[in-house]
C-alpha cells in the first residue's frame, strides 16, 4: 500500500501503531493547549466545518 502522509510503499502490517493514530494528508496543529481532549459535539462541529469527519490525536514533543 502506498500510504498517503510521504507516498511511501509498505505494508500497513509492518507499520508501528500507537494509539490513537491515523493517516491524514494535513493537519491542524494547536500548540500548548490548556485543556485535555475536545469534546464529541467540538469534533463533530470541526468536521461539518471541513465537510469531512475529523479524528483527534495528541503527541507529546
């Protein structure tokens, strides 16, 4: 498979997961965030913004 984040060829077996993950062709970055997670009724308004569902993933750097 041809994963759509670099264009690389692997396969998604050999792919290390952590979760939650996903795969997205961009991103929306919020720098230190003074709250946990965004809330279901947040996500759902975000994504009919976008026109798409959206899925929240946090990373700790």
């Amino acid at each position: 498979m041809v994963v759509p984040c670099c264009g690389a060829a692997t396969s998604l077996d050999a792919l290390e997961y952590d979760w939650p993950c996903g795969f997205a062709r961009f991103e929306i970055a919020i720098w230190n965030l003074e709250r946990a997670w965004f809330s279901d009724e947040e996500l759902t308004a975000i994504g009919d913004a976008l026109g798409h569902p959206v899925q929240q993933v946090r990373a700790h750097i």
